[in-house]
C-alpha cells in the first residue's frame, strides 16, 4: 500500500503563529535600531550599528531556515491506509511512527481551526479504545480529502465487508488493481491495497446525513445566561464586588481579572455550541459545531458506553436539556476538550432528546419510550417500572426521596437522580464493566445501599442511589448476569455488520 503525504501548506498552519511572533519582535528591534531616537534596551546585539541590508539578510535567512524546517517536516509526515490499520510517520531529526488498529477505531474527528479553513484543510483526530485523548492525528489535508477518509475508515472499523459497499470483491494478492488516478464509480470503495498512485485512498460515498437536532443561536445564548455555574459567577461577582468597594482604595479595575476569566468562560461555551447540529447517518451520530475553529465528529452508537440527560434548574421552565455520553477514547483526554466532545446535544428540546436517543440508543426495550423517557427526566414515584428509595431515607433525601432509582428495560438499565438539577444516566447492559455496592454510616444505620456501575472515565456517572440493601443487593447479582449475558451477543469491534 503507498504511502501518501499532507497537504505542503501543514507546517505552516501549524506553525504559523510562530512565523509571526518571530517576524515580528525581528522587525520591531531592527527598525527601533536604524530609525528609533535611542537604542532599543532590549533585542539581539547583532542587530545594533549593523547596516540595514546586512539586517535585512539576516533576517531573510532565518526565514529561509524556518521554511526549510517547514518543508523538511512536510516532506517526512507520510500516512498511509491498510486493510487493518492507519500509519502516520512524522520527524524529521526525531522520527515517530504512530498505528492505529482499523476495528478499535472509536471515532474520527474532522477539526478545522481558523487558519486551515482559510485554506481549505482539515484534520483528522483517531481515537481508539483504551486511549485517553487523541490516539493519532493527520493534520492537514483537504476537507473533501477529509471526508472521505474518514467515511472509509469508519466503515472498515464497523465491519462493512467491501462486498457491503460496492459490487466487485476486493481483488485478490497479485491482480492488478485500478488504473493510476482512475475513482471507484459513485458509491463504491477503492480496494485499499491498489489505491490510486496520485491520490489518498477514496472511501466510500458519503453516507447521507438526516439533521435530526439543531440549536438555534438565541436558544444556546439563552442557556449560557442560565446555566448554574454562570449564574453563580455573576452572583459572586457582584458579592465579591459589593465587599470590596467597603475597601480604602479599591477601584473596578481590580475586578478586570474576574471579569476576563467569566467572559473566557461564556466565550468558550458560544464557540462550541455556536451552529450546533447532529444528524444521523450509517455510520452513526454525526455532530458538527464551531463559530471560528470548526469540528465534525462521528459517535457510532455501539461505541457508546453511557448515556446522560439532564435538566439543570435553571433550563427547566424552558424545557431544555443536554445530551452527554461516554465514549471509549474521549473521557482521559483534557478536561475542556473531553467535555466538548462528549456533548451531543448541548441545548435541546425533549423531542430533541428523543431524536438524539434513537440514534445512539436505537433500541430502548420499552413499548412506549417517549412516555418512558418523560417519566424517567421529569417524573417521580415507581410509574413505569422504576424502583425508588424506601420513604425511611427522607431525612436523608429531603427532596429527592421519591425521583432517585432506576428502570430496568430490554437493553438498558436507567438511573434517575436530582431533584432540582434532575438527571438519568442510561447504561445498555452489554456495556456494563462492573458494579459495585457502596454504603456509608448513615447509610448503614438506615438499611440502604448505593449501587455503582463502571463504565469509561466520561461525564456519565451512573448510580442508583440509596436502595432498599434487600432490593440493592438483588439488582447487584440480577444484572451482573444480565451484562454477562448481553455481552455474549455484542461484537464490540463491528457496530454495523459481520467481521
């Protein structure tokens, strides 16, 4: 299988701030040199009493050097598809090899941040199972490039067989394979051990996409000035600020810092949410978002390993909730970029919810899933089939004592928390990776016990909260054998047919 390199513009997308910074503090000390009333207090020596064209020489050869260091690190990042895996060489003085195993790919990310969109290009960010941020990264070719890509290697990754995809099988070792620059007709896969010699290997045809949830930009500012943690930043800013002005000496100019850090805040949350859509495709729940850095990612549904749906306080007379999910490779990278793409919906309606849910969660096992969902997220009591905590832990649960429990259905065990900041963690029985009962002092004085379930570090924490230790410890052996007995019957490697 060739090898195939990125785009020659990468190195400097990558690099180009650097290229700035440099030009910059340059050409500022050579001109406070030659054309400044004083010499300059800081900058390179070499620069003072020399003549202006020798500057100007020395400043061209460092630009020489630094595109020949651009062109060195394009010409050594090479990528290149197999059946089974995508390799990635980079390094120029230290080289590096990365290889990602096609069937433990989790999701391919196609991010574009502001410089590559100028451009035209994308990058693409692997993650696979057991890794805890970006496993790989191809940065930068084109988009439609992109594209395809990604569309060929998720479909290898949820086990099409080429038969699946196109009509004619892959070509067996040692047949000649299509001619050079010759595509694959409209819908068909290029075999992968013949791509073309000009181009990266084409996948299939874009699967087509169905917009099944969108955030309009009054609905996400609307729910960034209600969100808890915005509120109680203003709250304490006006108390921090209504403190200090008690102070000899205090002017607003102290509180600049506060108020950067907030807007960072609120700003953060405006250029993720900005032009948010999700749409369902073959290959899974396709999100997209981004006001200046832009970012496509694919969340196939049998890659998910729990889900989340809350309704903070605040959102509730709006009837807004949020959609998260754990998903294998994503929750150990950095904090902010873990939780951004873990959203899958970051503001929705209840229809919104369920449309989101049929495609992550495409089998409920209930008869009737929107009454069951509405009772899960808004109601109380033991209606539909939950469990609820006995009445004895109200001094315990003062609010929540009748909310918190769990469902069980077919295909999924639904944990119900909150009261006020209301919440259901959905954890399908296949994706179950342990249990565990917990139970403190108080807990044991009052004869209950708290049921855990491990899933994948993540924003999903699923629990089942304060049972009956009877009830808790039934459900404990009760569904360690109904996750041993779903996991017989799930590929985890294929999502979508057989290997």
């Amino acid at each position: 299988v060739p090898w195939h390199r990125v785009h020659p513009v990468s190195p400097l997308v990558r690099g180009w701030l650097a290229v700035v910074a440099i030009a910059f503090v340059y050409g500022q000390n050579t001109l406070s040199s030659f054309f400044g009333e004083e010499e300059p207090s800081r900058g390179p020596d070499f620069v003072s009493g020399a003549p202006l064209l020798v500057s100007l020489l020395i400043g061209g050869g460092i630009l020489l050097l630094i595109l020949l260091g651009f062109f060195g690190s394009w010409w050594f990042t090479k990528y290149q598809i197999t059946e089974r895996h995508v390799n990635v060489n980079s390094g120029m003085v230290f080289r590096q090899q990365r290889q990602a195993r096609i069937d433990r790919v989790q999701s391919i990310d196609i991010a574009q941040p502001l410089v590559a969109r100028i451009f035209g290009l994308a990058e693409l960010r692997f993650d696979v199972a057991d890794s805890g941020s970006a496993a790989m990264n191809l940065a930068f070719v084109k988009l439609s490039e992109a594209h395809e890509l990604r569309n060929s290697i998720l479909a290898r990754a949820a086990g099409l067989q080429a038969t699946n995809i196109s009509p004619p099988p892959l070509a067996p070792a040692g047949e000649q394979g299509p001619a050079d620059g010759q595509s694959p007709e409209p819908g068909q896969m290029a075999d992968a051990r013949f791509p073309p010699a000009d181009t990266a290997p084409r996948g299939p045809r874009a699967a087509s996409e169905r917009v099944v949830a969108s955030v309009p930009l009054g609905r996400l500012v609307g729910s960034i000035l209600l969100r808890p943690s915005t509120v109680f930043m203003v709250l304490g800013l006006i108390g921090l600020a209504i403190a200090m002005s008690n102070i000899e000496g205090f002017a607003p100019f102290y509180l600049l810092p506060a108020l950067l850090g907030m807007a960072g805040a609120l700003w953060n949350n405006l250029n993720t949410g900005y032009n948010f859509k999700a749409a369902t495709s073959a290959d899974g729940l396709r999100v997209g978002y981004g006001l200046l850095d832009t970012r496509h990612q694919t969340v196939p549904p049998g890659r998910v390993q729990a889900i989340k749906v809350s309704a903070p306080f605040f959102w509730r007379p709006m009837g807004w909730y949020k959609v998260a999910v754990n998903v294998a490779g994503i929750g150990g990278g950095a904090a902010n970029d873990a939780e951004q793409r873990s959203v899958l919906l970051p503001v929705g309606t209840y229809e919104d919810v369920l449309a989101v849910l049929s495609v992550v969660l495409p089998s409920p096992g209930v008869e009737a899933p929107r009454e069951f969902f509405a009772a899960a997220i808004n109601g109380s009591g033991t209606a539909h089939g939950f469990v609820v905590s006995p009445p004895r832990i109200r001094p315990l649960a003062l609010l929540a004592y009748r909310r918190q429990g769990y469902a069980l259905t077919d295909t999924a065990l639904v944990a119900r928390n909150g009261a006020l900041h209301r919440t259901i963690a959905i954890v399908p029985h296949a994706r179950t990776q342990g249990l565990s009962l917990r139970q403190g002092p108080l807990a044991r004085r009052m004869g209950v016990v708290d049921l855990a379930l491990a899933t994948i570090p993540g924003p999903v924490v699923p629990v089942v909260r304060q049972l009956d230790i009877d009830a808790g410890r039934d459900l404990f052996l009760e569904q360690a054998d109904r996750a041993a007995a779903a996991r017989k019957q799930t590929d985890s490697n294929h999502w979508l047919g057989d290997a």
